[in-house]
C-alpha cells in the first residue's frame, strides 16, 4: 500500500509558498479604473488552496533540474488558469456555490460581473506569462507549454468536461462516461501539470510520456477522492458546500461505483499512477507519494 510519507507536507508548504510569491510578483495591485478588477484576479488566486498542480510543475521539473524560477512561473501560471475554472465554476449559470476554499466564492465578494471578467484575465494572463522570455529562454519549449495548456483547457480538455458535467445532470452515465467526464474536466490540467516539467526540461519524449501517463492517473484518483469528501466530508473540511453533487444530481463514480468500490478504485489508480515513475528512480519518491496524498485528503 503505497503511504504519503513525512516529507510531503513540508514540501508542499514550501512549494506553496514558493508558488505564492510567484503570483504575487505576476499579479501586483495596480491603480486606476481596473483596479477592482485585478483585486478581484489576486482574491480568486492568492492565499489558498492545496497547489497541487503547481506542485506537480515543480517537482516533475526538478526531475530534469530546472531552474526553479522559471518552474514557478509555469506554475503560477497553471494556478492562475485553475483559479479562472473555479471563478466561472462557482457562478450561478454553473454550479451555482457560494464558498470556495472556506471564503465567499468570488462573484460573492465582488459581483458576478466582475467575477466573469476576473476569471477571463486569469485565463489570459496565464498564458502571457508561458509566453514570456523570463519563463524559458527557448522559444519551442515556450511554444509547447501555450499549446500544451492550449488544449488542456479548451473544448477537449477542461472545459469540454465542464460542458459534459452540465448535460449530465439529473442524468445516469455508466462508468466510461463518468471516466471521460471526469478525465477532460480535471484530468487534464492535472496531466498538463505533470507533463511540464518535461516540457520545461526538454525531457525525452518517452520520459514525457510518463510523466503525462503519471497525471492521467493521479487526476483519475484526485477526482474520485473529491466526489468521496463530497459524501463524507463536511463544509469546513473540503472548504466548499458538501454534499452538492449528490443534491445537483452530478454523475459521479460515486454514484456508480458506491463508496467502497470507489474508494478502492481511487486506491488502484493512484498505484498505477507511481508505477509510471519507477524509471525516475527516488527523484520520484515525493511524486510517489503525491499519489496516495490524494486519496488519504481530507480537503
């Protein structure tokens, strides 16, 4: 059985703050007329939240000994995407919820207008930020990072998955179609993540492989474990409104597994998740042990 080890959360802090930093200096507060705007940006993105995806940039770069600044540039930048999804998840033409990380989601504190906008900026500025030069000083390693996270977001990747969760409401889907639901609407961020620091490394294609096959499982796992806290947890664990995929009717493999079965499948896939870096050797072991983070979280 594959345990989180001691070192992980001292890791993850430190990546997190780390990361935060970054996003600071990316995103500062400006004056003027759009000021409330970029307040409404730094609120979504700062100060919160496990940086899971940022912490998979980081560590699946120092795999490939990548500067670390430039490591959490791609990562403030993922975070900065993932901060948008959640901006626009929350709305009420969504999913409709008004707590995001234990504090008003973000149309809440400001306005639905300004939460529309505020989630867009975050999408473009994301991307400015792979585009730039201080992010790698390779214009095609730069270029497959922007497409990359390109169609890990779009009508393929996230936001497909968005639109499939939608339409399925109220609705029963088997298991394969919960699979690719779920594998498109936080998957493949997931996957994008830990596919980065390959892409940054200018890694082997076959280790870059690897590393994505690593993200496709560990996103299947995390997304599991998120539907179990959904049923098991409570509000002030998971930071969100419990049991509301359950009240929307969401299709979840929750739903059609069951608990136990779902919980084991979740354990299954993370296994299956560090099996793929066997290879790295014990550069992998905090990677390793993300995989049953995921499933042991309790937010």
């Amino acid at each position: 059985m594959l345990t989180a080890g001691t070192d992980l959360p001292q890791a993850m802090t430190r990546v997190a703050e780390v990361v935060e930093s970054a996003l600071e200096t990316l995103l500062p507060s400006v004056e003027g007329a759009e000021a409330r705007l970029v307040e409404a940006m730094r609120y979504a993105t700062l100060g919160g939240g496990k940086r899971l995806r940022a912490f998979l940039v980081m560590q699946s770069a120092a795999l490939f000994s990548v500067s670390e600044t430039c490591a959490a540039r791609v990562a403030a930048s993922i975070e900065m995407l993932h901060a948008y999804s959640l901006v626009h998840d929350d709305l009420p033409a969504m999913d409709d919820d008004d707590l995001r990380r234990g504090k008003p989601s973000t149309h809440k504190a400001f306005d639905e207008a300004t939460a529309i906008l505020a989630g867009d900026a975050l999408q473009a500025r994301a991307f400015e930020v792979l585009a730039e030069p201080d992010t790698h000083s390779d214009p095609q390693a730069r270029c497959e990072l922007v497409a990359a996270l390109g169609a890990a977001a779009g009508a393929r990747g996230m936001a497909g998955g968005q639109m499939i969760d939608m339409q399925a409401e109220g609705k029963t889907l088997d298991g394969p179609a919960v699979t690719r639901l779920q594998a498109l609407k936080t998957g493949r961020l997931i996957q994008f993540s830990a596919e980065a620091g390959a892409i940054l490394g200018r890694a082997p294609m076959q280790q870059r492989h690897l590393l994505a096959a690593y993200g496709r499982d560990l996103g299947a796992a995390f997304q599991i474990a998120d539907d179990l806290l959904d049923v098991e947890g409570s509000t002030a664990e998971i930071g969100k409104t419990q049991g509301k995929d359950a009240a929307s009717g969401k299709a979840t493999m929750v739903a059609v597994l069951g608990i136990d079965m779902a919980r084991a499948h979740a354990d299954m896939l993370a296994r299956q998740a560090a099996a793929h870096l066997d290879g790295f050797g014990e550069k992998s072991a905090l990677l390793k042990a993300l995989a049953a983070f995921v499933v042991e979280r309790r937010n």
